[in-house]
C-alpha cells in the first residue's frame, strides 16, 4: 500500500511539473499580473522569474519583478532588476524613481535623489497623486523627492534663475496638496538631512582618492554652509575652495615633476625646470592670499587634491551652481 501511494505522488508531482514547464512566458506573466495587482508580492516576484527564464529580454518583466521587490523589501534584487532596465530603456522615466526609492531603502539617499533628478529630468510627473509619503513604506526616500525640488527651489532663487524657481514652486505646491506634507514639514527634512546627504556624496566621490581627512572636512562644510544659507559670503566660500584645491595640486604636479627632472639630470637653470618652479611659486602666493597658508609640497607629494571631485559633489547638488562656479575659476 505505502508502494503505491509513493508512486501515486511521484506521478502528481511529475504532472505538476510537467504542467509548470509548459506554461508560456505570455501566460506566466498574465498570471504575474494578477498577483501584482492584487498586492501578492512574493507571489508576483515567482511568476516574473518564470517569465524572466522563459524570456530574458522581456524587460517588462524585470521591471515589474523590481517593484514588487522594493514592496517587500529587496532593495538589492530591486535595484538589479532595475539596472537592467536602465540598460535597455534608458529613457524609461520611472524605472529611475523606483530605483531611486529601492536605494533610499538601503539609506543611499545620495543615489536616491541622483535617480530621482534623473527621472524627472527625463519627464517623470510625480503629481496626481502617484507619489505618495504618508503610506509609504520607506518616508524618508519619498521626502528626499519634495527634499529634491526644495533644494532646487533654495539654489536657483540664488543665482536668480526666476523661470527654475516657479517651475519647482509649482510642482512642489501641487506635491504638498498630494501628499499632505507641508512646506515646513519639507524644509525642517531639508535642514536636518542636508549636511548628511553631502556627507555621502563627498564620501563616495572621493573614495579612493588620498587626500588629508581635514580637507575631506571642510569641503563637506563649505557645501553644507551653502546650501544652509546660500549667500554670497557662503558662495565665494566655495569659488575659494576649488581655487584652493586646484591651487595646491598645480603646485604638487609642478613640484613631483621638477623632481622627476632633477633626477635626469636637468637643473632648475634648464628653461622648462624655471617656468615649472615660477608656476609652482605663483601657485603657492596664490594660496597664501586664499588660505594664508604655507603650503610645503614636499609633505604633500602622495595627496591627490583634484577640484574636479569637489565640481562633481557640486555638478550631484545642483548643475546650474557646479556650472557657475566652473566659469567663474577657471
């Protein structure tokens, strides 16, 4: 008896698999759709994986297998299905805000408002109700979208560019009406975050590159100052920061090189070696009436300040001030 009841379920289960191994990618992903629909999330992600191994270029179905992955939590899985879009779809505007709240998930909010410029760049609407904060399961993601276009509001009334300072007044009043968040809610986020979200942007710009942890220090607080209380004082702050940087690495490139001369067998009477070392020494007058500093090469020859990782931090916050900055120092 136990024989044949062992047979009887090797049989279902062979019928059953044979069942599931004939089901069409068509069919699989009708299937994954009622399960999105009716919030059956982990359901959904199955039958889009059936989909995905029947078809792999079905990028429909990475991309709905990535949102149900953000609902339940897989902001890793999330964020790779959403890669794949990104890849074949480059302008698909709202795989760039899913993958944008998949990475505030992770507290990558830097990424996050990153995707969130680019979706809306590209022409996302977040307006009539499709952003939502109040139900949503990861709040401080959705804020840093309205933190986003505050912040957008903040530099552009700076440099006095009206026309970006309506658009942005407008998209955020009507946001606030969706969402139910006020404007001292946005800017109480703003300020309380600002200065952390800078903080992982400088991070991650110049992982990898040697430079003095003090120096790391004040680039993030120029920044922060700025964008805190975005005057003139706290502008030319950061005009004076990229010139200090580009300053103090002309004077290290000119000195290594000098050495590296020397070591040929040229002297500092040689032509070349002389207007290396008048640029070497402009550069260090230039810094002292910057900084007051005695900037010495010879401790400095490893650091790496390159001002193109600060424009790219500024170039992340806000083109129009990265640009502006760029064509007022060079």
């Amino acid at each position: 008896m136990k024989k044949i009841l062992v047979i009887v379920v090797l049989l279902f289960a062979i019928m059953a698999q044979n069942i599931f191994a004939q089901t069409t990618a068509s069919e699989w992903f009708e299937k994954a759709g009622e399960y999105l629909t009716n919030g059956d999330w982990n359901n959904a992600i199955t039958a889009y994986t059936q989909v995905i191994s029947r078809d792999s270029s079905n990028l429909d179905a990475y991309w709905l297998r990535g949102h149900a992955h953000s609902q339940v939590g897989n902001y890793d899985a999330a964020i790779t299905d959403f890669n794949i879009v990104v890849k074949g779809a480059p302008d698909f505007q709202s795989v760039y805000m899913q993958r944008g709240f998949s990475y505030g998930g992770k507290r990558m909010y830097h990424k996050a408002i990153a995707d969130y410029r680019t979706g809306l760049e590209k022409g996302y609407d977040p307006t009539g109700g499709g952003w939502s904060v109040a139900n949503s399961p990861n709040v401080p993601s959705s804020m840093w979208l309205l933190g986003l276009i505050h912040m957008e509001i903040v530099v552009n009334r700076f440099l006095g560019n009206s026309a970006v300072v309506t658009r942005n007044e407008n998209l955020l009043r009507t946001l606030c009406n969706d969402t139910n968040v006020t404007r001292a809610e946005i800017e109480t986020f703003f300020r309380n975050g600002i200065r952390g979200l800078i903080s992982d942007i400088v991070d991650e710009e110049f992982r990898g590159v040697t430079v003095p942890a003090d120096t790391l220090i004040g680039v993030k607080k120029v920044i922060g100052d700025f964008y805190l209380s975005p005057t003139q004082t706290t502008y030319n702050l950061l005009r004076r920061e990229r010139l200090v940087l580009a300053s103090k690495k002309l004077i290290i490139q000119s000195h290594n090189t000098i050495l590296n001369a020397e070591l040929f067998g040229l002297t500092r009477n040689d032509e070349g070696i002389r207007d290396l070392v008048n640029t070497m020494n402009n550069s260090k007058e230039q810094l002292r009436e910057l900084t007051g500093e005695n900037f010495d090469p010879v401790n400095e020859r490893t650091h790496n300040y390159d001002p193109d990782n600060f424009m790219r931090v500024l170039g992340s916050l806000s083109r129009e001030l990265g640009n502006k900055i760029r064509a007022e120092t060079r």
